[in-house]
C-alpha cells in the first residue's frame, strides 16, 4: 500500500524548507522526501555572507541545519530518499523513492539545480576553499586578489565581470580561441580593463597549499603544454543544469530543461503541481529567492488543496 499524503515536498535546499516551514503551519502535515544532497547546493557552500538576518554571516550547512529544524519544529516529516519515478497523469500524483511508494493530492517540486562542475578531484577538494560555482554568492570573500573563471559563453562573462568589482584581475580561461557568448556579452567582457584571456586552455588541476587556491595549472587544447596561473581563486562558469530529469514529459520545462511557472504564482503545467527554487529560476540562483518562492509554493498548494 503507498503512504499517502496531502503535500509531498521534493527537495531539500531553502526552496524545499521554507515550503515545508509554510505548509506545516498551514496545518498541511507536510512530508519531505530530501534527496541526494539534504540541504542542497549550500551544504557544500562556506560562509553565506547575503542571507537576510544574519549580521555576522552564517556557515551554509548551519543556515540549512536551522531551516530544517524550524520545519520539524511545525511538524514536517522528513524521509532521507530519493524519488526514482513519478505519475503525474492523474490525482492523487504518485512517487517512487527508494523502493517505498507514496501518494499525495498537492506536490512541491524543489529539486534545484546542479552546477557544471570540470569533473577533476582537486577541484573538490577545494570547493568552499577558493572553488566556487556563484560568483554572486562569493565574490565578496576575492578583494584585491586575481582570480579565474572557467567557460566561454554567457555565463562564463557574466561571472567574469562580477567578480571585476572585487578582484584586481578576472582571468577568463576557454578551451577555444573565441568567446561563444552572445556580442553584447563579448563587447562587454573585452571592453573591461580588469578581465585578461586565456584562449586555447583547460584547467588541468586546481593547485593549493591544502587550505587555500593559490593557482591552476592550464594544459593547452592545442598542443598539451602545461603552465601555471598564480590566482587565489577558481570560478566555474560553465552553466548550471536543473535537476529536472524525473519530469520529463510530465511537466512543460524550457529549452534547457527549467520547470516553467505561471508566473506570479508557482504552478506548473500539472495542476496540483507547483515548483520553486532554482529547478524554475535560471536566472537568480540565490538562496533568498529560492526561499521567497518556497513560500509563495506552499500558499500555492494550501490554496489549491483548499478549492479542491
């Protein structure tokens, strides 16, 4: 027999726990199933210095910790899963995680988004210590020191010229010879005195003392030759993809796979479905808004199950 319930939340990071926060206090009794990553992208993340509330700054795994806390403390129910299946072709909706089955009248989808990593162990070890995939997010901690953003699109120069407020000096590293971002983008980037080029190069290997980035060696993508850039800092900017995969043909998504919204509100294409956090944002990728929408997300749901 699958469990059933009125809101089931998918997802975990502050999307996920502000949604459940909500629904617990509408009296909704939500369950949250937490996925690979309980937490999301910000237990893997240092100091959160542009959170609301926290003059000093907060550690993003404490930041996280806290939120769940606050969903038990209304009466959130948490199973340590993932969702392998899902039946959204009629109500109740029906999931699959790890074996169990589940049932529920009203489903939040906070799946988020996973950045683009280069795949290299060095560059684990030092995320959080120099290795960053928001620029947005940790900028603030590369004050008058060089840094290196990875790619060549959109994103990559976006990230570049962010960081210019900050560091003395953006190096930005593509594998080609030319940037693939739209012109605007490229004019920008070429026209700002702080960002260099590094054409025709990969990161081979994030270089550091063990506590630090102090550089990263650069293979070239025409010859093989190595040589090594001194920077205190590694920024990813290579695109983030949403965690989208299990909604496939069940809920309309963009081009590139982000759950699309009825904008103001949080519904999806499934009605009785609502989603919130980066899974529908490609654009803001912060954990404030992921919140903001986690809210609006439960409201959403509370409404709906109410009409219904």
């Amino acid at each position: 027999m699958a469990q059933h319930e009125k809101v089931i939340i998918v997802g975990s990071g502050p999307a996920g726990y502000t949604a459940a926060i909500y629904a617990a206090r509408a009296t909704l009794s939500p369950l949250v199933i937490d996925g690979m990553q309980p937490g999301g992208q910000l237990t893997i993340t240092s100091e959160v210095e542009n959170y609301p509330g926290f003059a000093d700054g907060i550690m993003g795994p404490a930041l996280m910790d806290e939120m769940r806390k606050q969903a038990e403390r209304f009466g959130t129910r948490f199973v340590g899963a993932e969702v392998s299946a899902v039946d959204l072709s009629r109500r109740p909706f029906r999931l699959t995680a790890d074996g169990a089955e589940y049932t529920c009248d009203a489903l939040i989808v906070a799946t988020g988004a996973s950045a683009k990593w280069l795949g290299i162990p060095s560059e684990k070890q030092y995320q959080g210590r120099g290795v960053s995939a928001c620029a947005t997010c940790d900028g603030f901690f590369f004050k008058n020191v060089e840094v290196a953003v990875v790619g060549g699109g959109d994103t990559a120069v976006e990230e570049a010229t962010f960081l210019t407020k900050f560091a003395t000096r953006v190096h930005l590293v593509h594998r080609r010879d030319e940037l693939r971002a739209s012109k605007i983008m490229r004019q920008k980037a070429q026209e700002n005195p702080k960002i260099s080029f590094v054409w025709n190069a990969a990161v081979a290997e994030v270089l550091g003392d063990g506590k630090a980035v102090t550089g990263v060696r650069l293979r070239s993508t025409v010859d093989g030759a190595t040589r090594e850039l001194p920077v205190k800092g590694l920024f990813m900017g290579i695109g983030h993809e949403p965690n989208t995969a299990l909604f496939k043909g069940q809920l309309a998504m963009n081009e590139v796979g982000y759950l699309t919204v009825k904008s103001p509100s949080t519904a999806t294409s499934v009605p009785g479905v609502f989603a919130c956090g980066d899974v529908a944002d490609p654009t803001y990728r912060q954990a404030v808004s992921a919140a903001g929408t986690g809210c609006v997300a439960a409201i959403d749901a509370e409404r709906f199950l109410a009409g219904h």
